[in-house]
C-alpha cells in the first residue's frame, strides 16, 4: 500500500489579515486564530500577508503571500486551491482598505471557496463606495459566515444591508497563554522591581482625541504618568504595540516631570511574551486595544485612556465604565485613573467573574469555522496548486 497516496489530503485554508505589520495586536490576532486551529484539525495554512518573511518567522505556517503586490489573476490560483478562506481577525473592514481586503473574498466566491469573517471589527463605513463594496461583498454567496468581536460592528453590518446572520464572537487574542519572558531581560531594559510598576500604552491621538494637537496629547499623557509616580511612589514602563508607538512614548517621557521613573521597551517581543510582562504590572493605562485585553488576561486592573469604539465593547463585557470619547483633558484623566487605582481590587475581581464568558466566546468563532469545513465535501486533489519561481512575493517555511 502506498502510503503518501492513499492518505487524505491535508486542509487548506488561507487566512488574510493585517499581518506583517509589526503590529503586536494584529500579531495576537493570528496567534489566536492558529493556536484554536491547530488543536482542533491539521491544516495547511496561508497566511495573506503585508511581509510574509516576518509572518513565516513569528508563526508557524506552511506558506505566506503578500497580495498587495500580486494581480488578480496571480492570486487566482492560490484563492481556488484553498478549502476554506478566513478574513480576519482585526479592524480591517473600514473606508480606504475595506475593497483591499474584500477583494480576495470575492475571488473565493466566484471559485466557490468558503467564506469565514474572522471575529472582525467594522467601521468606520462613511463612504457609499465602502458601504456598498461591504453589502455586496457578505451578500454574495449565502453560505459565508460572519462573525464580528463587538456589537457595533454587529449594528454597522445591519445599517449597510448585509442580510446574512451575524454572530457576535470576541477577539481571538483572548485564547492566548503567556511565553516566559525572564527577568534578566526587563533589567537589560532599565526595569528595576524594587518598587510597584505602571505599564502605559500609548499611540496617536487620531480619532480617539480628534481635537487634541500632539503637543497637548503628550503633555496631558505626561502629567499623568508624572500623578502615577508621586502618588503611588511606582515606576512607570511604558509598551509600544507598534512601531509608531515607541516615538509617541519618548515624546511623553520629554514632557514628564520624573522622565527618571520611566522606562521604554525597546527590543523585539512576541504577544505572549508582552502577556507573560503584564503581570508584573500592578496596574495600567492604556489605549491600545490587545494592550487593555492582555491586562484582563492577567487580571491586572486598568484605566483605558481615551479610545476608539472597538474597546467600548470590551469594557462593556467586563462591566467597566466608558469614559466619554471627547472628554480629554488631565483632570478628567488623573481622576479617572486614581478611582480605578482606588477600587482596583474590585475591578481585579470582576475580570476574573467575567472573563470566563468572553474566552468561551472568543473560542466560537473556531467551532463555526470547524462547522464549515464539516459541511464541505473536499476537492483538494482537483484544486489548482501554485508554483512559484524565485522572486516571487510567496514564502514557504522550510521542510521540517
């Protein structure tokens, strides 16, 4: 008997995200989405990815693409060899890029590959062409599966016209577990134990502070990073999520009073090794989405800073407050942070109520996605492979 023959073929499935940006959450989004995948079936996975080396080096796939630098007739091919195509997970359906990411959906229809909406984030959706490319998109092939991580985007998809039912899931993220991440290495970046440590997170002001100059925004950052280290005689380690983040991080430590107290993570770290940091943290701030969902994960209290709409939801499910979107300034803010220092016990105590619920609902999405590909009679050996030379913007992990 020939072995190699007469075994079945391996799933495909083809994940497209914002991936390979160095973005830590989009990157805990993935690891979520393949930790849930690799413990419930044996896949072949290919990652749609903006630096495919990056991807292949963080995670552990069979094969890594970047379509933006491919045609539509280019991509064709590794669409239709595919038994399933997940979109997802993150904040990718919004106006400017919703028609980049929804291009290979509508390859996978018209090749009659299953859909799966990933646990995303919509919106904002402004423009007709957004709306109507989003509508058309999820409309075209009842079979597609839409899930979605917070009832806004729930209520977007309704407002624009997709018909098809949406479930309400949570962010893939939520699944992770901690990578030790030693001591040695935090001493190495100036953090010293000797007192209680803050962790901020900290990003533009964009759309969460839209009438704040950057000037204002560190200045105000500043100050309440100054209130946590004269208050609380604690230090303060701020943790870039993105590239971006580590100049807006030395902008505030500029403006601070104790610039001193404060240190900056500089180095390359996984998720999982950012969860295993948080909980040397006795409390945080911060704005970042995964930031405040990796504070949960570790049961460390947090105040959120001013945010965008995706973080209401989780401060919704974790039955916190939400601080108005436009009322930014640094009284509003310090008192904010010093009753949620105040009642930090509480808040301790209600994530670890709480969070049960949301992980059982982040593990959803993974027994719908299982609920396809069970209702799907596999083509594999018909499909189309794709063959590359060198050069081209495709990368495989080496042979083990």
């Amino acid at each position: 008997m020939n072995r190699a023959r007469d075994a079945a073929p391996r799933t495909r499935i083809g994940i497209s995200g914002s991936y390979g940006g160095m973005n830590l959450g989009d990157e805990a989004i993935l690891e979520g989405i393949l930790g849930r995948l690799r413990s419930s079936l044996e896949a072949d996975v290919t990652v749609l990815s903006l630096n495919p080396a990056d991807t292949l080096a963080r995670h552990a796939v069979e094969r890594a693409i970047n379509p933006r630098v491919l045609t539509r007739k280019e991509i064709a091919p590794v669409i239709g060899s595919l038994d399933l195509l997940v979109l997802g997970g993150g904040g990718i359906l919004y106006d400017g890029d919703a028609q980049l990411y929804l291009r290979e959906v509508n390859l996978a229809h018209e090749l009659g590959v299953p859909v799966l909406l990933y646990a995303i984030s919509v919106g904002p959706l402004a423009t007709q062409a957004s709306r109507g490319a989003v509508r058309e998109a999820l409309n075209a092939s009842p079979g597609t599966v839409i899930t979605v991580r917070d009832r806004e985007s729930r209520r977007l998809l309704d407002d624009v016209g997709v018909t098809g039912e949406v479930h309400l899931t949570a962010d893939p993220a939520l699944l992770l577990e901690p990578e030790p991440l030693s001591a040695e290495a935090l001493t190495a970046e100036g953090v010293e134990f000797s007192r209680a440590i803050v962790g901020f997170s900290v990003r533009e002001p964009g759309p969460a502070a839209p009438n704040i100059d950057p000037d204002e925004y560190h200045e105000i950052l500043a100050n309440a990073a100054d209130f946590v280290i004269e208050r609380y005689d604690a230090d303060v380690l701020f943790v870039p999520m993105e590239k971006i983040d580590v100049r807006h991080s030395h902008a505030v430590v500029a403006h601070m009073r104790n610039a001193e107290r404060a240190e900056i993570l500089r180095r390359r770290y996984s998720p999982r090794q950012i969860l295993d940091l948080m909980a040397r943290f006795e409390f945080a701030v911060g704005m970042r989405l995964h930031f405040l969902i990796f504070a949960a994960l570790r049961g460390v209290p947090f105040a959120p800073l001013p945010y965008g709409s995706k973080v209401s939801s989780l401060l919704e499910d974790l039955q916190m407050d939400t601080p108005p979107l436009g009322a930014f300034n640094v009284g509003q803010l310090i008192g904010r942070i010093d009753r949620k220092w105040d009642t930090r016990g509480e808040i301790r105590e209600r994530i670890q109520r709480l969070l049960p619920a949301l992980k059982q609902r982040a593990d959803r999405t993974n027994e719908l996605l299982r609920g396809i590909l069970g209702r799907e009679v596999s083509s594999n050996g018909s499909r189309l492979d794709t063959h590359t030379g060198t050069g081209d913007p495709i990368a495989r992990s080496p042979p083990s």
